[in-house]
C-alpha cells in the first residue's frame, strides 16, 4: 500500500557540542512517534557519523541543504546558529514553509 507523507526536516544547531546530537535525537523522536504520517529527518542525525568539521562547513552545509530541497517543510528546533540560519535562509529562497518548535512540543509558523 502506498501512503503519500510530507518529509519534515529537523533543523537543529550542532557546534561541535555532542549533546545536541542526543536533544536533536529526542526531538526528532518525539516529533515522529506523535506523527506517523509523515516522516522526519534530521541531518544532525544523518550525517553523525562525520566528526563536526571532518569534511569542512561548507562541505557539511552543502550536504545538509542536498537533503533540504527534497523535504516538504523545515522545522526550526533549537536556537538559531550559523548552520540553522543557512538553513532558514535556503527555504525561505525556494519558497518552503518554516516552522518553530515551541517549548511545549508544538509547531508555530516561524517567526524571526
């Protein structure tokens, strides 16, 4: 049976701190086991087998946006870094939805 889903991409800041590699883990988690409809990714998670800066940012960013422009919506689930504002910036210029994580686990159109 085949089902049509929406792709949601988890953006998430990284800076070489591990431990947002775990709350990036929880979010994208809890975001999919709420929503089985759909599917979330996050390139935190994806791409954790590289060390941060093992292939250089530009090379990370490239990557992560690759993946980007085949999802349907970005959420925006941590404070906002150099990576995630790249991020914000690529969906915004073609024209994908952004959404904002809220504290209380529920999605708000993304505000600046």
């Amino acid at each position: 049976m085949f089902h049509l889903f929406m792709i949601f991409y988890v953006a998430h800041a990284h800076s070489g701190d591990k431990s947002n590699i775990e709350k990036a883990k929880k979010i994208t988690h809890d975001l999919q086991v709420k929503d089985l409809a759909n599917c979330y990714i996050c390139p935190l998670l994806t791409f954790s087998d590289l060390e941060y800066g093992e292939i250089g940012y530009d090379a990370e960013m490239e990557l992560c946006l690759d993946v980007l422009q085949f999802c349907d919506r970005l959420i925006v689930a941590s404070e906002i870094s150099k990576g995630v504002k790249t991020e914000i910036d690529f969906a915004k210029l073609i024209k994908m939805e952004v959404l904002q994580l809220g504290k209380d686990g529920e999605l708000r159109p993304f505000t600046e």
